[in-house]
C-alpha cells in the first residue's frame, strides 16, 4: 500500500507543469504558446528570461528530487528510490494536469539522480554543462549528459541506475526529436555562449 502511495504522489509531483503554472500566474501569458512552446527550462529562459527560467529549472528538479526520497523520508525498505522517482518522469512527460502533454523530463531526471546520489548528480551536471559550453545547444547537452550517464553506471556496476538511465535516455531521445531533426538540419537554436556560438557569430560575421 505505501509503495502504491509513494508510486501515485510521485506521479502527481511530476505532473505539476512548472513552465505553465509560472508563464501564467507570473506574466499572464501561457508558455505553450510561445517560442518553441516547450514547457520546460530551456523555452522559458528564452521568452520570459533568467530568474523564470531558473525558478521552473529548481522546480523541475524538485519534483524529481521530492519523489525518489520518498522512500527515505517514509522509511520504506525493499524499493529502489529511482523507481519511485521514474513515475514523476511519467508525470513530467504526460501531465494529468496539462492534458497528458508534458516536458522533455531532463530537468525532473537529474532530480531523481540527486536524491539517489548527489555525487553522480554533480558528474551529470558536469557532463550537462561541459556539452553546452562546447556545442551550445541544450539539447545536445541533455541527450549526451543523460547518455553518459548511463554509460557511468554500466562502469561502476550500478544495474538498475543503468537500466532506469537507459529507459530515461531513450524518453529524453524521444521527447528531442525535433531537435536533432534541426541540429541536422543546421537550425537548432544556439544558447548565446560557449563555443558553438562563438563559431556561428564569427561565420556570419
């Protein structure tokens, strides 16, 4: 009964849609309807700047985090705290709240990834962050971080963090299509630094 409890909350955490809750109570606009009409992080930095993108980006890490300790906060034994966690990335991607849409789950796995180890939290931001200062897309920097680590977890012999990374990597994948449709294409949007920007503005310059 405690783990059903746990697997329903964790779903409805997930659920809470950040971007939209934030786009609308804050600046009375409704973020699926601007720029690349992403809920998430990356879109909200884009169309209502810094501090609203910063805030969904705490919030969606949150919801991960607030979920997968659940089994640490309620004491319950015998359940791996990333299976609890991996129902908010159910909720985070398919929104009992947004009509069953949802984000792209980035922000809301690394979450998970920080209630279950905040050391392997740390080297995924690492990974997160280092692909975004070379290639300056976030999308390429959340499909390479989460692939890493998974690849990290084979290494260390961590088989369900391996198995459960594997699954979120194959959603974040999914959920980017459009992007690397794009980054093929050559028109992915470019964050304004690190080095692939750099490249962009000195060719069109």
């Amino acid at each position: 009964m405690k783990i059903a409890i746990m697997i329903i909350i964790a779903y409805l955490l997930g659920s809470i849609p950040s971007g939209v809750w934030i786009s609308k109570i804050f600046f009375h606009k409704d973020i699926r309807q601007l720029g690349s009409g992403n809920i998430g992080t990356t879109n909200t930095y884009r169309v209502l700047g810094k501090t609203a993108g910063t805030t969904v980006l705490f919030m969606d890490i949150l919801k991960g985090t607030l979920a997968a300790s659940q089994p640490y906060l309620f004491h319950v034994n015998g359940i791996n705290p990333l299976i609890i966690g991996l129902f908010a990335v159910l909720g985070h991607t398919c929104s009992i709240f947004d009509h069953f849409h949802g984000g792209k789950a980035v922000a809301t796995s690394a979450g998970i990834l920080l209630a279950y180890s905040p050391i392997l939290f740390l080297m995924a931001s690492c990974f997160f962050v280092g692909t975004l200062l070379l290639s300056s897309m976030a999308s390429v920097a959340s499909i390479i971080g989460i692939s890493l680590t998974t690849i990290v977890a084979l290494l260390i012999h961590d088989w369900i963090l391996a198995a459960i990374a594997g699954v979120l990597s194959i959603v974040v994948i999914w959920r980017h299509r459009s992007n690397i449709s794009r980054i093929f294409n050559g028109t992915e949007s470019m964050v304004p630094f690190g080095l692939g920007n750099y490249i962009k503005n000195r060719k069109n310059n």
